[in-house]
C-alpha cells in the first residue's frame, strides 16, 4: 500500500491538530479587529495579549518586546534594514558607512537584505564557516572595526542544522557595548525554535527572529525579539499596531495559532529533541551501513537534533528528490526559499567540498509526527534508488 512519508520538516510543518483547535474560534466568531475599542475587539486584544506571552516564554523574553511580523523573512528584514536605517537617521550619527558582520551561510532572508544594503553603501564582511559549518569567534572579532553596526549569525543552519556560538558572540557584543561602542547582535533563530532551548537572556542578542510554520503552525506569522531599548525604523509604515514598529492589522487566528504552537513546544522540547536525535541517528547509522561513498555534512554533535544531510556521489541531488517523491517520500535539496536554483548549494560549497558534492546533497528533516516505521520504509527505499541512479551516471 502507497503510504507518503515526509521528511522536508525544516521547510514548514504541518499543523498540529492543537494548534488548529485554538485558532478556529478566530477564524469565525470572534473575528474582531484588535484595534476596535468594542467587545469584539477587546476580545482580539486579549489573543494577541495571551499569544505574545507565549511566544515571549518561549524564548525568555519580556511580552513587550516581541513584534509580530508576516513570518521569518520580514522579521529579519525588520532587524536587519531597520536597525541600519535607524542608525543612519539617528541624530547626531557620525558613521559615514556602516558595517555589518554575517556568515556565508546565512539564510536568503539575511544574505539578500545584506547585499541589498551593500548596493546603498553599507559595508558588509561575510565569515567563512569551515568544513564544519561553524563560525568562529576569532574570525568575528577580527571582522569589527570602528564601524560596525551590527552582527547577525544564524542560531542554526537551516540546511545542515550547524549551531553556531551565538552565546560567545552575545558575550563579546555586550562587553564592546560596556566599552562604549554602538553595536548590536541579531540572531536568526529561525529553524533553531522549538528544537533547542532559546534564552535571549543567555544569548544576549538584542534581536531574534523566529516564525510560526517551522513550529506546527500556520505559514504567516513570525516574530521579531526586540531588546528593549533597541531602535529600528519600521519597514511596514501604515497603523499604530506592535509599539509603531509594524504597521497593519494583525492576523489574530494566526498570532494565536503561533501562540499556541510556542505553547506546545516550550513544553516539548526536551521530550521531542530526544526522540528526533534517535530517529536521526538510527537513520544515519543505517545510510551509513548500506549505502557507499556517501559524506554527512556539517558538525555532526553540534547541530540540531532533526536535520541530516547527506551528499551522495556520482548523483544529482534533484535526480534523487525526484525518484523519492515518486515513491511517496518528500525530502529537499537545500532551502526551501532557494528551490528552483539550477546552482548547486552555496551553504555546502562553504564547507569546502566540491560542485559533485554539492550537486548530490540531500536534506533529511525529521518533525514531531514520524515515526520509527517512516524511517524503515524510507531505508528500504533508499539504497535502490540510489543505486539505479548511479547505474545511469557517466560519473560513476
């Protein structure tokens, strides 16, 4: 019997039926405008209240400094350009040109708004991440000069699932700042939330972006954390909604969805890290011994506990994609932001391998509802494919 099987988690989940049972009411009677002074306003505000608690618990935060966006992209777009933009129209501001420090490896939602700003003469330093796929904190402290405004390294790779020392670069952030220097730490959290504990408090980031569909919920919402003190310009000009810093009437069923989901995965987390790690481990661990010349990408300890990826020589990743998903298995090639590029990985060219390893990668991300027998049907399936397409290839 045909049974589809996913395992593209790390490019949206699906929604937990929890999450669906909190929101419906907000999709149909309690339909207000949380602007609206009357009852059915009020009653949007109290959501959106309870639901900025909960996305605030998640990570440690203050309610009061988390900035409900459309998703991750304009969360980091808001953190990013509207961090720059509020320093550059800041009275007083003598830096001619400012300067932002990030990783090769960034997602597209970083690395595009960067080299945006790069076009409008902002200088930007991008670190290299090794064949590990980890930043290193002497090469972020080597890149700050007088001009640096901000440094904005992912909490993990959304491709490989690398975690990167955002603690360390928080400690350096906050010991330069008490030295008198105006720089700010900005941390995409996006794939690392409900999967690894987030402490905004411990990291010491003055902006985290996370959002809503990688967490079991609907796809447009997000969230900006804003540490309190912390300027940005707004990037969406209109209301007076989230604290003047994103115009626009929010989306209560979803705000409260994200919420709920922020909810389910606080208390989670422990529970659900434990068992992804072991169904991707046993699925490693079987890759490993039935199928040849294969190489795991990334750190292999410091990553999250649902992504493997997995390049397999003489093959083109999408040749593999393909023949999965013909057999009822979604898996990816690299982002889901990125599909469609006929270029092969940029995040595992950065590790230092070359374009055959590239080309032949493989995401495997592991959600909150496969389970033991996914992974047995998926290792049937696997080394056959991988063999018929290695049959075909003129690089064999």
């Amino acid at each position: 019997m045909f049974r589809r099987i996913y395992l593209d988690n790390s490019a949206t989940t699906p929604i937990d039926p929890a999450v669906v049972e909190a929101m419906l009411p907000y999709l149909m009677a309690k339909f207000g405008n949380a602007s609206s002074i009357h009852f059915y306003g009020q009653e949007a505000r109290a959501a959106l209240d309870k639901a900025r608690h909960q996305v605030a618990a998640l990570i440690n935060a203050r309610p009061n400094e988390i900035v409900f966006t459309s998703g991750g992209t304009e969360a980091n777009n808001l953190a990013i350009r509207g961090l720059i933009e509020a320093r550059q129209n800041r009275d007083g501001d003598t830096t001619p040109k400012p300067h932002i420090i990030t990783s090769a490896i960034e997602h597209s939602a970083v690395l595009n708004v960067c080299e945006d700003l790069e076009k409008q003469g902002v200088s930007i330093t991008y670190l290299p991440v090794y064949d590990n796929g980890i930043v290193r904190l002497a090469d972020v402290k080597s890149a700050i000069t007088d001009d640096t405004a901000l440094i904005s390294i992912m909490a993990a790779n959304n491709e490989i699932g690398t975690l990167q020392p955002i603690g360390e670069i928080g400690k350096l952030v906050r010991e330069l700042r008490s030295e008198g220097k105006k720089i700010w730490f900005h941390t995409d959290a996006v794939q690392a939330a409900g999967k690894m504990p987030l402490d905004v408090e411990a990291i010491g980031c003055d902006l985290l972006s996370i959002s809503a569909h990688k967490i079991y919920a609907p796809k447009g919402s997000g969230a900006l954390y804003v540490r309190r003190g912390v300027r940005l310009h707004p990037q969406n000009l209109g209301g007076r909604q989230e604290r003047e810093r994103r115009g626009g009437t929010e989306s209560v069923s979803n705000i409260v969805a994200f919420g709920k989901a922020c909810e389910l995965a606080q208390n989670e987390l422990k529970r659900s890290a434990e068992e992804l790690g072991h169904l991707r481990n046993s699925f490693e661990r079987k890759v490993g011994e039935m199928i040849s010349d294969v190489v795991f990408n990334g750190d292999r300890e410091n990553r999250l506990p649902n992504i493997s990826n997995i390049s397999f020589r003489s093959i083109e990743g999408e040749g593999l994609l393909i023949n999965l998903d013909m057999q009822g298995i979604a898996v990816s090639t690299g982002s889901a932001c990125s599909s469609g590029s006929l270029e092969p990985s940029p995040v595992i060219r950065a590790l230092g391998h070359d374009e055959e390893l590239a080309r032949g990668a493989i995401r495997f991300s592991f959600g909150r509802f496969n389970t033991v027998e996914d992974i047995d049907q998926v290792i049937e399936m696997l080394p056959k494919a991988v063999e018929t397409l290695r049959s075909l290839s003129p690089k064999k």
